[in-house]
C-alpha cells in the first residue's frame, strides 16, 4: 500500500508507530497530567503542541539534519542535554509543587493556555531525534520520484495513530478528575510519581551515547 508514492512497508510502519506511541513518555505523560489537572480543552492544546513538535521532528529527519546531527557529536550532545536539561526542570517544578502544596485545584485550573502550549512543543521538540533517523526515514524510497509525499503519508499516518491515543488520555483523565479533586492525597501522589518519571526520563537522556 502506498508503494506507489514511494512508501516501504506501510502496514510495518502502522504497526510500529502503534506501539512506539503507546510506550509511555514524557509527552503522554503530560498530555495525561494536563487532562486531569485542566479538562479536555487544554488538554487538547497540550496535545497540539505535541503534533506541532513531532511534525517538525518528522520534517527535519526527512530534510536530513538529523543525519547531520546523528554524525555530528557536538550537535547531538546539545540536543541530547537540552532536552535532559528541560525533562529536568519539569520534573523538579511538579515535584517541588507537591512538597510544598503550592498548586490546589484553582490554581492549576487557572494556568493560562499559552504556557501549557509551549510546555508541550518544547517538551516535544527537545525529544531525541534519533528516533526519526532510525525508524521513520526507513520507510521512505530514497529513489521515489517526490519523497515528499512519502514523507507527507507517513507524517500523518503518524500524527493520526498519536491523536486517537492522546483523545484517550485526554478524556480519561477530565473523567478521573472530579475524583482526584475529592482525593487530595491520592492527586498528590499522582503528581508526585509523574515528576519521578520525568526526573527519570532526563537521566536517561543524558546518558545516551
């Protein structure tokens, strides 16, 4: 399917995209915090920030600056640590809000939408970009006549599959959030284990070579 725009191995490349969304990151993870802790709509504009970030990703990988970036160390390293750097900082801010109780339910709700987009694109953005020299440009023809439509098909194949994961987790936490509101405990928890994973996530980044 699709050979014919000079897409390899469409239904792979489905079905690998499929599980490489659902393996749990610090995308998901915020689009999921910022469900439950904002509603639906921020949710989904957390969730735009994140198709904005990986179709960018997708483009630069398809252009090849992340093969230049792949076999230039220097380069590599900058994206490597300022993502590291950014997981970082995220990780410690929830944490810090748990320890010393700043955030309540008003407080969170009242966070203003610009600063929950450009939370989601530079959490995106700072993602490494290996992961679209290793997987996505494979299944594009490096000999097909316009590899910008292959490009196109698989982008939005991509950015699909991630929107009807990212609907789930959207809706799923707006449904839970009336009870965490009622749990202050278990909400703190929650928060809590997110800014772990994110401190997680930012250790693992800077030690990948």
């Amino acid at each position: 399917m699709f050979a014919e725009f000079g897409v390899l191995n469409f239904w792979t490349y489905v079905v690998g995209a499929f599980f490489i969304v659902l393996v749990p990151g610090p995308n998901t993870l915020f689009v999921l915090k910022t469900g439950i802790g904002h509603g639906v709509k921020k949710g989904y504009l957390a969730a735009t920030g994140v198709f904005i970030g990986d179709a960018v990703l997708m483009f630069l990988a398809w252009a090849g600056v992340a093969a230049l970036i792949q076999t230039t160390p220097v380069l590599f390293n900058i994206v490597r640590y300022l993502g590291a750097f950014y997981l970082l900082w995220l990780g410690g801010k929830m944490l810090w809000s748990v320890i010393t109780r700043q955030k309540n339910a008003h407080e969170s709700s009242a966070e203003p939408a610009s600063a929950i987009l450009k939370r989601s694109l530079v959490l995106s953005l700072t993602n490494p970009i290996l992961f679209y020299v290793s997987f996505f440009v494979q299944f594009i023809d490096v000999n097909a006549k316009n590899t910008g439509t292959s490009f196109l098909i698989l982008a939005t194949t991509l950015e699909l599959i991630s929107f009807m994961y990212m609907s789930f987790l959207i809706f799923s936490g707006a449904f839970v959030t009336r009870y965490l509101k009622t749990k202050k405990k278990l909400a703190k928890l929650g928060n809590g284990l997110i800014g772990l994973l994110f401190v997680g996530f930012a250790a693992r980044l800077a030690s990948l070579h």
